[in-house]
C-alpha cells in the first residue's frame, strides 16, 4: 500500500481536528503536519516533499491563494496535489486558474472527500508510473580472494562490525574487509554516513522520526538505524531530493 503523504493548513483548530478524523478512515493517508499560517505551510512545503495538501484560503500571513502561487514558481520538488478549502464558493474560479487539484466547501462532507482521494490516489499513480526506473548500479566488494558483485538497489546499509564492514541487502547479510572511509569515497552519492559506523542507502528510507538527541530512520524492510545528529548536514539534504 503506497502511502500518500498529506499536510494540512487550517487557522481553525476544530476544521483541523474534523479533517484528521475523516481522514483517518484512509489507513493510506498519513498526515505529516499541520499548520495554522500559510507562511509556515510554505516554508515547510519548500524543505519537505509531501503528496497532498489542504489548504484552507482564509489565514493569517499568506492566504492560500498565495501559497498556491508560491508553489507553482517552485520547481526544485515535485509539486503536491493542492486541495483548497473555504467556506466561501466564490473562491473556485481562481482555485481553478492556479491549477490546485480540487476544491472543498466547509464543512466538508465524507462523500465529497471520498471522491477528492479517490481522484488524488488515481493522479499520484499516474505520476508514478511517469518517474523512470532508476538505473541499477552493479557495486563490487572483495571477500578474500574473490569479488561480490551486488546490485545497489539491493543493498540497504552497511554497518560496522569490528575490523570488518556487515552489507545488509534484502536476503542476506554480508561481510568485508575494508574502511568506512573506502566505502564512501567509492560508493554511490545514495550511500551517505549517517552515524560514526552506519551508511545508509537512502533510496531505503521510508521515515525519519526523532529519537533522543538524534534521529530515527525507518528502512524499507523495517529495520531502525539510528541517525547522528552530527552527520545531518550529510544525510538529510540529499534524502529531501530523493
């Protein structure tokens, strides 16, 4: 099940609340944040890269409208499916002029936001079947006198292990002899040092949480990595443009 990753911006606690609630009905729907200004909705939208948003028209700062057109100037992340919010249906022609996906009235009734996901879930896949494969990597590692051939698509981390290297890949657990620092010096810009003695293939990385004074990443298998703070300036720019 594809998870579609969803932001919302209200400055009405109780539409927030009411919204989640609906929203919770879709165990494909996972709502990252919310806000209450469209100042911080933007800024977030800008560093995050999120699926859908709602977006209420009326809020202190920048109004949605504006949000919206911040957006569409912005071409460094793939743009979210915009769905504008309001009490107001004198708002839906220039929803429409600056492209946002759908339109909802308060208070938004079940039925309508059915057929909203159902619209959205059917656009994302089609942009997905838009992205091309990436393209499969072969990365060789010596084990003694021979040489282990592995596809970087199945290499989820490599983990430090002693005077050894562990290859985590997604049937089996593989080790080495070489560095930390030869690895990264010749693997794959995806490879990134998140912890004194962890790199990560960040194609793995389906969530980051905190956790403690770091952070915690969750691999596509399941398996949690802790993440330093101190490598952050290595890891998390470059999992934002994944």
């Amino acid at each position: 099940m594809q998870l579609i990753r969803t932001l919302i911006a209200d400055d009405e606690p109780l539409a927030i609340s009411n919204l989640k609630a609906k929203l919770a009905a879709y165990p494909n729907i996972m709502v990252e944040q919310s806000f209450d200004n469209g100042d911080d909705t933007l800024a977030y939208l800008r560093q995050h890269q999120v699926d859908l948003v709602f977006l209420d028209i009326q809020m202190p700062g920048l109004k949605g409208i504006e949000v919206l057109k911040q957006l569409s100037k912005s071409s460094a992340m793939a743009a979210p499916l915009i769905i504008l919010v309001t009490a107001y249906d004198n708002y839906a022609f220039s929803a429409y002029e600056h492209f946002a996906f759908d339109y909802l009235l308060k208070p938004v009734s079940r039925q309508r936001l059915a057929q909203t996901l159902l619209d959205a879930k059917t656009a994302l896949d089609k942009q997905q079947q838009l992205v091309p494969p990436p393209v499969t990597q072969k990365l060789t590692f010596k084990t003694g006198a021979s040489t282990l051939l592995l596809d970087d698509v199945d290499v989820l981390m490599i983990e430090a292990a002693g005077n050894y290297m562990c290859i985590h890949t997604l049937s089996e657990n593989l080790i080495i002899r070489e560095t930390m620092k030869e690895l990264l010096q010749r693997l794959p810009p995806q490879f990134v040092q998140v912890h004194r003695s962890s790199i990560v293939n960040l194609h793995h990385v389906h969530k980051v949480q905190p956790h403690n004074n770091d952070y915690q990443l969750q691999l596509s298998n399941g398996k949690q990595v802790v993440a330093s703070r101190r490598f952050k300036a290595d890891w998390s720019p470059k999992l934002q443009q994944l």
